[in-house]
C-alpha cells in the first residue's frame, strides 16, 4: 500500500516537472522522436528523494572543523583540474501515456472540453477483463486467484501443514480472467491537414508546422474514442499523402492555395458527411497566394463549401523571409466575425503553444 502512495507521490512529481516545463517541451520535437504507439518518453531532470544520513561520530558535530565565522564552506576550485573519468548527471526519461500528456497540455493552455457536433454516432465495443470464472483458457489462468482458492481449500480440509506449506492446485482450484464486452456511442472525427509547400516555405517553417500538429493531434485524440488524420501538400497542385511524407516533402514552385482547398471540399464531401463526422481542416502556409483571383477563389470555397460543415478551420501562418503574409490579411477582411474560422500568426518555435491556444481555446 505504501508502495502505490509512494509512486502516486512521484507521478505527481513529475507531471509538476513536465508541466514546469512544458513549452521547452511543446517548442522542441524532442518528444516526437520519442513517441511510440501511446506512450513519449520524456526527460526529466533528476529527482532527489529528501532523506536523513547519518555521518560518522568521529568527523565532530554541527558547525565544528577549520575555518573562522562567515566563511564559505564550499570550495568551487579554479576549474584547472584534469579530465575525469566518471559520468556525469543524466536526465531521467519518464515514460508517460499520451493522453496523460494531453491532459496536461489542456491544465497548462486552459483547453475547454470539446462537445462534439452531430447527432449519430458509431457503436464501438470494448473488452476490459473486469471478472473471474472457474473456466477458459490456460493462457488466462490468473495464478493468485487459483493460489488462493487452493490455500483456501486446504485449510478447509484441514490438509494445510504450517511447518511444510506446500500448496498444489487441482482442477476445481483454477480460476480464469474473464473478459467483459460495453458498447458505447463514439464520435467520430477526422483532422485534414493541408501544408504549403512551396519555395518560400524551408526546413524551419516546416518544422514548426510538424511540432504544432504534433500536440494538435495529441489534444484531439484525447477528446475523441475514433479520429482519423488526412494529409494534403499543395504549391500550384495539391496532392493526398500519407504523414511521413506530409512532413518530409521538400518541393519549391509557385502557391496556388485553392488547390488545397478544392482537395479538402472533395474529401469532406466523398467521406466525412458533416451529420456524422467531427471535422477539423488545418492549413499551414506563409501566407503567400499566386493572385488575388486565387485568394478570391479560396474565400468563396470557404464561405459556401468548407466552413457550413466543419467544426472549425484553422489557419496558421508561419513567417518566412520569403512569404508575404497577405493571406493571413485577406482572411481578417473577409471573415472577421465569423467564429468558425480561427487564424495564428506563428513567428518562430516559441509562438507555438500560444497559436494552438488561439485554435483550440474555443472547444469546438
């Protein structure tokens, strides 16, 4: 029982830490080379537990030894000492599970909780084994429980010798894990991420696209049992592909940011009809557009065929030296009173935690 209070008391430490820490964190991919299938190891400095030592009777007591009143009692030396030998103080990795990771991101930027829009849903079952029985399978035998019920046994019988305290299960003894089925309604939502990947966009703006959909994704799927992700690049053209290559292309070109919009009403349209899906476009660009044509084409999109039917669109706009930021610009003047479209200025890595405040901070 101490052990699980004890461990408690660590966890809550280290949330303390990450969440202390957490935009070192969210402005760094250190965490996504980390990421497994639900679990992020994340270092964490090294924890101290507080205890009492006793030192030796021979060393003398509290203020006793050389020196005079006042003065220092450590010696920082002068820092010309030879190399050494022995290692230094490591960070430790913590593994945590990912949506105990969103749940911190949602205390730390004050997320909402998401009510999701729509009136059907999908059945999903679970099994969870909640229950013990006398049959099942061998590879579910719960060896405690039988254990028990044999020591059980032959107490009852009076079989059960103290001084030679063997136990031996027989076939009536064994117990089996058993699982139970719950069926509950589950919401379904998709995210469509749309990335300009034009000349004017380098390896940085990219970047800092990937981190920010990173913990995006990490908050959504917290708040949603079934999500799926799309992944759409676009220059002059725009094309589907899957999430390693959304965040690898390196491409140059024109912007022709309709593109990526005509591919997003296709897509929501073919798959995700608004009555039964939570929807969530992402658009990332540096806010350069081929012609204002282009940009007229794109606000008529949104306006008629994109935002009666998703939850909500988000813009960021990441600054590049190359971009000239008018999209961001034209957005404002044409939509800025509609609450379903959400836009960010991200100006470098330490913008990112206040851009996905500025996306998510609604709760939609």
């Amino acid at each position: 029982m101490k052990i699980r209070k004890d461990h408690a008391r660590f966890r809550e430490i280290v949330r303390g830490r990450i969440r202390k820490n957490l935009k070192r964190f969210i402005s760094s991919d250190e965490l996504i080379g980390r990421q497994g299938d639900e679990v992020v190891s994340i270092p964490v400095p090294r924890i101290e537990i507080p205890r009492f030592r006793f030192g030796s009777q021979e060393s003398g007591g509290v203020g006793q030894g050389d020196g005079k009143e006042g003065e220092g009692v450590v010696d920082e030396g002068d820092g010309t000492g030879a190399a050494g030998s022995e290692p230094g103080e490591h960070a430790l990795e913590v593994d945590i599970h990912l949506d105990e990771l969103a749940e911190i991101l949602g205390e730390e930027l004050e997320l909402p909780k998401i009510e999701p829009r729509g009136n059907e849903a999908v059945e999903t079952t679970e099994h969870k084994y909640t229950s013990i029985r006398p049959t099942g399978p061998e590879g579910l035998r719960s060896f405690k429980r039988t254990y028990r019920r044999a020591l059980l046994r032959q107490i009852i019988s009076d079989t059960y010798n103290p001084d030679n305290p063997m136990i031996v299960p027989i076939r009536e003894d064994r117990r089996y894990r058993a699982c139970q089925e719950t069926t509950r309604p589950r919401s379904n939502a998709v995210i469509i991420y749309m990335m300009d990947v034009s000349g004017s966009m380098g390896d940085e703006q990219k970047e800092i696209v990937r981190i920010e959909s990173f913990w995006i994704d990490t908050w959504l799927r917290s708040q949603y049992q079934g999500i799926e992700s799309r992944y759409i690049i676009h220059d002059a053209t725009a094309r589907e592909v899957d999430r390693d290559t959304f965040f690898a292309t390196k491409e140059s070109g024109g912007t022709m940011i309709s593109s990526a919009y005509k591919m997003c009403v296709d897509m929501i349209q073919a798959d995700y009809p608004a009555g039964d899906w939570n929807i969530y476009p992402f658009h990332f660009s540096d806010g350069d557009n081929w012609s204002a044509d282009d940009t007229q084409t794109c606000v008529q999109m949104l306006s008629d065929e994109i935002l009666p039917h998703v939850n909500v669109f988000c813009y960021g706009q990441v600054e590049s030296p190359y971009g000239s930021g008018q999209f961001i610009k034209d957005l404002h003047e044409h939509f800025e009173s509609n609450e379903d479209l959400l836009t960010s200025e991200i100006k470098n890595k330490e913008g990112i935690m206040d851009s996905i405040r500025d996306f998510l901070g609604k709760g939609k």
